[in-house]
C-alpha cells in the first residue's frame, strides 16, 4: 500500500504544507467524493469515516504524518504520459500484439501511443527505425511491467507443465502391470466358469 492509498484509508494525515493546486489535485485524487472543507493553507489533513476531514496547527492527529507536498509528488509518478513506447520482444510480443490488435508484430517493432504530425495521438505499431524521424513523437521508452500497469492488460497465465521423475515413471509403470496382472487373473477365472458353465449344460444335454 502506497502512501496516496494510506492516507486514503486513514492511516496517515497530511499536513497542508504546499499550493492549493496541490492540495486540490491530492485531495480530488484520493477523496473524489469529498464534501468537506478544503482549507487553503496550514492544519492537518485525514479520512474520517471515509470522507475528508481536517483540523488546525493547534491540534494534531493521531496519527503518522507526512506532507501534502510529498503525496502530490507521489501522484505525479504514478500518471501516465500520453506517449510512451516498448521494444517487440520474443517474451513480450504475444502481449503487446494483443494490445495493439496486430497480429504481425516482429522484433523490428515497436507498440504503444505516439503523436502524430497533425497534434493526435495515436496507437499503434511501427518500425523501430522510426524512432529517429521527426515525423513523430514517441516520448519514452518504458519496460513490460510499467506496460502493464499503463494499459492494464493482464498477460494470461500460462500453467507450468510438470516433468516427469524417473520415480513418477517407476509407479505409473508399477500401477499399469498390477493392473494387468488382475485383468488376467480375472479373465482365467471367467474362463474357469464358463468352461464349467459348459460341461454341465453338456452332461444335461444327453
């Protein structure tokens, strides 16, 4: 749990050190149903029953603290650029064609948004070479995790193939001939009966 989402919970207070923006844009993120009071500098700032609530200097939370200015600090890490890309690789491409809604994506690729020209951003897949045009605006290269996190997509889950021990061999091999061994013993008795079965209708017979 990040320090946005404990002070969401109420497990920290923030001191309304920084600009109204910054509190605006903290408190907008983290209480964005809040009816409560915003104050414009100075106290301390918690989640009360859920909602926001704040108090002044005078008095202090009980609670663990940290400043509004780190928290806002925080949340800007954690917003996504508009462009950004990520190199096609053999491990990543299922993924990314996925995404992309490409079915012939090659190493030589690259996925993710980029401003056009004309101002729009786009989504797509390139050449990598494209990378050194002026015709467009990639931003920066980000790894498959932070990929991950930006579009939310959820890699499937590939369920790990168990290999065989040679012990694992040994008693499914035991397994199958004991089991032999009872279907003979079963099927000479059978035999046994039915040719019992035949003798006396035999004898009757005469």
């Amino acid at each position: 749990m990040n320090n946005l989402e404990k002070f969401t919970a109420g497990e920290l207070a923030a001191e309304n050190n920084g600009t109204l923006e910054q509190l605006r844009e903290v408190v907008g993120y983290c209480f964005p149903m809040s009816t409560s009071p915003r104050p414009t500098g100075g106290g301390f700032l918690y989640s009360k029953f859920g909602d926001l609530d704040w108090m002044f200097y005078s008095h202090t939370p009980n609670l663990p603290t940290i400043p509004i200015t780190q928290l806002w600090e925080e949340l800007q890490a954690l917003k996504k650029p508009e462009i950004w890309w990520i190199k096609v690789t053999g491990e990543n491409k299922e993924v990314l064609g996925k995404w992309v809604e490409s079915l012939n994506l090659c190493l030589d690729n690259i996925v993710g948004m980029y401003r056009l020209p004309n101002g729009n951003i786009h989504k797509g897949c390139i050449l990598i070479k494209n990378l050194e045009s002026e015709t467009y605006d990639f931003g920066n290269e980000i790894d498959f995790a932070t990929f991950l996190k930006y579009t939310g997509v959820e890699p499937e889950k590939v369920e790990p193939i168990k290999g065989s021990t040679f012990e694992d061999t040994i008693s499914e091999l035991t397994q199958l001939i004991n089991k032999r061994v009872d279907l003979r013993i079963k099927s000479d008795r059978l035999n046994d009966e039915l040719t019992e079965i035949n003798t006396k209708i035999s004898a009757l017979l005469k």
